[in-house]
C-alpha cells in the first residue's frame, strides 16, 4: 500500500515570497490533516479536510495561509506571504474517520 | 494549546534497558495514541488504546491508561539502538461528531546508546 506521499521535501524562500506544499493522500482516506511542526516542538494542526470540505481550520493563520482539497483527494497547502516564524516542517497526515493518522515524510521550509 | 504533555522531555539509557515515558492530558478523551518520530522523518503510528482499556501490548511495547488520573505511560523493553526517536502521545477527544481532532504533545527525545 502507497503512504502518503508529500512534495517538494525541502524548500528555502526569502520572505514575503510564496511557497505551496502538495499532498497525495492513502487512496480511500477521507480524512487529510496539514500539521506544522517547529523545532522541537509537537505537531501542531492548522486544518482538517473531511473528504473536501474543512472540519477545523481553528488555527490557520488566515491572512497568510491557504489550503484547498480538490475533489477529496490531494491537497495543496500555501503560504503567502511567508515570514520568517513559518520555518518549520509541514507534514501531512492522512486517515479514515476516528483511525491512526498516517504522516507523509513531510516538507521542510526555511524562510530566510 | 496542547492536550498531552509527555514526561520527561528527554531520556538518555543504554541498551537493553527499559524506557518509560508518560503523558498527562485535561480533557475526557475517546482514545490515546502513541507515534514515533526519527529524525527528519514523518511520524509512525505505535499504538492505540481506548479510554474503556486499561492496558495494551504490542511486541515490546505496553501502553497503559489511568483515566482517573487523565495520565499514560509508553513503556519500551529491551531497548535498542533503533528505538532512538522522539515519542509522542495524542489524543483524540470524547465529543462526536466530524470534528475528530488529534491533538499531539511535545515530546519526548529518547536516545538509546550502544
């Protein structure tokens, strides 16, 4: 079975520019997190997709960060413009409803 | 904010050795899980135990919950250099709905020595 596969790996933008982070999720998960991770830190939701519509995006900086789900499958994760405390790994996770998440490799940005 | 948080932060054994980590939560939970993460990669899934359970195995693993004292430990046998890793507890709250959320703690960096 594929996991979850995640793209690009690792990313270094100035900020104020634009980043987007892809997701493809295991086939059949209707359930698609985007975590961020800090150094150091636990894993931190910023938005849950429930097929493709948002269940919780409670802590998605709005003024900054988008995310869309297209037809229940894949999803794109962007910030724009970036600042530098958006360093930090974006992972991906993905599920069926109530289940254990299944984490993409995940996507490492510097903003410098 | 964050619903579990582990203890201790850190731990350093040699192998062969037993680790013990805990994790102590707020909220009434559905269930209580434990991943791993090496570094630089994603996190893996170790197990899961619901709040009617009180003790789980899985190979060298035994998780056990106190739902009383909203606290879980994750216990590691036989440790092994490969268990080198940051361990972390989530939790998955009691309301239902659509809104399962998981919410993950902060940690905890074990590193196992040859």
């Amino acid at each position: 079975e594929a996991g979850v596969a995640q793209s690009p790996r690792y990313k270094i933008i100035e900020k104020r520019q634009s980043v987007a982070f892809w997701c493809n999720p295991i086939s059949g998960h209707a359930t698609l997190y985007w975590y961020q991770q800090i150094l150091g830190q636990g894993p931190k939701l910023l938005i849950q997709f429930q097929n493709n519509g948002v269940v919780d995006d409670s802590q998605l900086p709005k003024d900054r960060f988008s995310a869309e789900r297209l037809k229940g499958v894949d999803s794109t994760l962007k910030i724009q413009p970036a600042k530098l405390e958006d360093s930090a790994v974006y992972l991906c996770a993905s599920s069926t409803y109530g289940g254990e998440l299944f984490f993409g490799e995940g996507s490492r940005l510097t903003v410098l | 904010s964050q619903q579990g948080e582990e203890d201790p932060q850190a731990l350093s054994i040699q192998e062969g050795e037993n680790a013990t980590m805990n994790c102590s939560y707020k909220t009434s939970i559905n269930n209580l899980q434990w991943y791993r993460q090496n570094s630089g990669r994603g996190l893996v899934h170790l197990i899961l135990i619901r709040s009617n359970e009180r003790e789980k195995h899985s190979g060298r693993l035994r998780v056990t919950l106190d739902t009383s004292k909203k606290s879980s430990s994750l216990l590691i046998t036989a440790s092994r250099a490969a268990d080198t890793a940051s361990y972390f507890c989530a939790t998955g709250p009691n309301s239902g709905g659509s809104n399962y959320k998981l919410t993950f703690g902060k940690g905890t960096l074990l590193t196992v020595n040859p």
